[in-house]
C-alpha cells in the first residue's frame, strides 16, 4: 500500500478466547441493556458526530460509484429496517446480518453473480470501491439512527463495529476441513488518500472479493481461498482488528490455514514479495487523516513474541514466486529496510535487510499499514507456533488510463482502469496458486 517510504510454542484455543475477550472487552460491557424499571420512557439519543470517512460520503464522485455499481440501496434500505427495530438485541442482530449481506453481494457481483447490468450497475464488477462506500452509508446511518430505546454511545459504537467486521468478510472466514485441500487466508485493503481523489480503488481489496470462497487449482491440489479486508486506520490495528481475525485461523485443528497472504498496493508497476517487515509506525495520515508514529502497539491479550522484535521475516516462497511466470507485472523479492543501527542514532537505508540489534524505521514495504499488517500476521505466527507460507505482497499501483489522471476532469473509470485491475486481480490468483505449491521457505 502507497505511501512506500523511500530510500514457538502452539498455543491452545484458549489463547483465541484471550484475544476477543481482550479486543472485545469495551464492546462487551456496553451491550448490557439497561432493565426496564431504569428509566420511565426513552430519552432522545444524541447523534454521533460523522467521521471523516462518512463525510466524504456525499460528495458527488461516491455517489456515482454507488450508483453505478448497483448499490445505491444499501444504506437507505439498512437505515429503513433500523427505524424498525425496538430493541438491542435486535439492532446487534441487524447489524451483524446486514453486514455479512452487504459483504456477500459484493463478492457475488465481483465474481458474476447476482443481478444483471440493469440492477448491478455498469460499473465493471470486479470493482471494489461499492463495498466500499455502502459500508460508510450503512455506518452513517447508524450515527444518524434515532431509536425508540434509550441507546448509549458505547452501545452504537458496538453496532458499528458489527457492521464493519461483517461487512468486510472477517467473521465468515469459513476454511474447510481435511486434507484433500490446501487453506489459503488472503487479505485486502480499503481505497485510501481519498482526499486527493476520491475515485481511487485499491486492487488488494478487488483481490480478495473476487477470491473469496473460490478454489484453485495449484500443482500441489486444488487450494480454497478465503479473503478479509480491513480499513486504513491506525486506531483500528491498534486495538486488534488484524489479530481477532487471523488468530482464530492459526490455532492448531483440523481448518488451520496452510498459506496466508496480506496483499495491499505497492509500487508502479511491479510486484513485490515483502521479505523484512518493522515494528515502525511512520505517521503518514490515514484514511481518518489521523496520523501515529510510534513503535506498533500490540494490543493486551495477544499472543506475541517477547521482547517484542523489531523485525519479523516472510515465510513465503519468495524465490519461487519471483521466478514464477504469473503473469504481465514483474515480481520483485524485496529486501531492503530503513533502520537504526545498533549504537547509532540516525537512520540509514539497507539493500539487504536489516542488521544485528538495529531500531525498524520502516520494513520493506515501507512504515504504513501495509508493513504494519505484515509485521502483525507474522508475529502472530511466530507466536503461536505456525509453520506454514506466510508474508506480505505488494500489487502493483493501480492508474487510470491516459488523459483521466486528474481528478477534477476525470470519470470514475476507463478501459485500462479497469483492464489493469483486472490484470492484478488474476496475477494474485497465480501467485497464491505458486506459494501454496512451493511451500515454506525456512
């Protein structure tokens, strides 16, 4: 994911119960409803300030993405069952269920189910921008919701939460059973740096709706592919999104994943296989315009390394994959860092990964959450003991065609917009295909 910047025990499944209790434990306390005798009537609920994301929602470039790609419905429709709703428990139940729906219909659209042009929109399907802009709809329909029941703000924020986890497909990850298959767990990532245009798509996250639930076919068998994506947000990562959805996918048992991959976009035209990822936050605004520079916090409860390391390595078969044929982009293994050498105080950059007891300022792919979700699925790996291909790729950046660059002249879309992602989109199937027959690399 752009901005680049230039330059082992297993554990128990009691360790998964550890890390929601400990990622959920706000969400939790905040659902209890409050007993009838508490209040004589319901009280009006204040409205929850938008969020810079939701704002950006009603600008006319969104509201064409909507519109086109059929999903213009979604948030009117969410907001009309919400009016409904009386109660709590039946407003978790509808944030969860129309979250997954909303996920559902995109992967279906993008993998060529569902409706036809004139309700799908003639926006290509592989496009990933609708999910996302619903889901900003959805969830700014729940901060402008008036319930008829006294709701506190714990208690929406919950509600939101429901909708961004299930909406982004990271409560049905749903790998099989068995050893006739190879498990395979993907990763995507939310259009970002929105506010220079707001057209942007982001091919990671085109990847994993149109891989979602498929199966492959790879040398080494066919291979089940299940994709999540995630938002581009410090506060996010910070508080466990990343480790409450992958965790309970590395414990031992019989749907252990066999291969994950965390993809998001990279640099121009290339490929690249991530080999060295830092324990760096470097500030660069997200998609809240909310910036952190810091070490990268891991949340309590989590399984880890201790002392935490500044540095954790892919388990991917990176020769492999670069000497692969997957398709028009070059695949790059990647091995340079920023760091702090030990004893100095300045960082210095490294073609060939970092040195002895150095200080991460940014991995190989850089110091934003694309590093950050590389260096958090890895360390969980290490912690908990997995021993399978894991790592990060990066896609090539996804342009728009000549003579649409700039935003304010410029359509949402053109033929080599979309023939380029569709173009990435296929190149990740084939190296997943590759990593999942080549295996581990020590």
């Amino acid at each position: 994911m752009n901005p680049l910047r230039l330059g082992g025990i297993p554990l128990g499944a009691a360790l998964g119960a550890a890390l929601l209790a400990a990622t959920a434990t706000t969400a939790t306390a905040a659902v209890a409803v409050p007993p009838a005798t508490a209040a004589p009537a319901p009280a009006p609920t204040a409205l929850t300030a938008l969020t810079t994301e939701e704002q950006r929602l009603s600008g006319p470039v969104p509201q064409e993405i909507l519109r086109r790609g059929g999903f213009a419905d979604a948030a009117p429709d969410f907001a009309a069952a919400l009016a409904r709703t009386r109660t709590l428990p039946q407003a978790q139940r509808l944030a969860t269920a129309e979250g997954q729906r909303l996920w559902r219909r995109a992967v279906d659209r993008a993998q060529g189910r569902g409706p036809g042009p004139e309700r799908a929109g003639d926006l290509s399907r592989d496009d990933d921008r609708p999910l996302y802009w619903a889901r900003l709809g959805m969830t700014r329909a729940l901060r402008e919701w008036k319930p008829a029941f006294r709701l506190s703000g714990p208690q929406r924020a919950e509600l939101t939460g429901r909708v961004e986890r299930s909406s982004r497909g990271q409560d049905s990850v749903d790998l099989p059973a068995g050893e006739q298959v190879k498990r395979v767990l993907i990763t995507g990532f939310d259009p970002f740096q929105l506010d220079a245009d707001p057209r942007r798509s982001n091919p990671s996250g085109a990847a994993a709706l149109a891989l979602d639930g498929t199966t492959i076919d790879t040398p080494a068998g066919p291979a089940r592919i299940e994709a999540a994506v995630f938002p581009v947000r410090w506060a996010d990562f910070a508080e466990g999104t990343v480790e409450r959805t992958l965790l309970p996918h590395f414990l031992p048992g019989p749907r252990r994943v066999d291969v994950f991959t965390t993809i998001s976009q990279g640099r121009p035209g290339r490929f690249d296989v991530e080999r060295t990822n830092g324990a760096w936050r470097g500030g660069y605004p997200d998609n809240a315009n909310v910036s952190r520079t810091e070490t990268v916090p891991v949340p309590p409860g989590v399984p880890t390394v201790h002392p935490q390391p500044q540095w954790t390595t892919t388990s991917l078969p990176y020769a492999a994959i670069a000497a692969a044929a997957t398709g028009p982009f070059p695949v790059h293994d990647n091995t340079e860092v920023t760091e702090i050498p030990a004893g100095a105080d300045e960082p210095v950059d490294r073609p060939d990964g970092p040195t002895p007891g150095s200080t991460a300022r940014a991995g190989g792919g850089g110091d934003y959450l694309s590093n950050e979700i590389a260096y958090r699925a890895t360390l969980l790996r290490d912690a908990v003991g997995l021993r399978v291909p894991g790592g990060h790729l990066h896609t090539p950046v996804l342009q728009f065609g000549q003579g649409n660059t700039d935003p304010a002249t410029g359509t949402v879309t053109d033929p080599e917009f979309v023939r380029n992602r569709l173009a990435i989109v296929a190149q990740v199937r084939s190296v997943t295909a590759v990593a999942v027959a080549a295996g581990r690399t020590p």
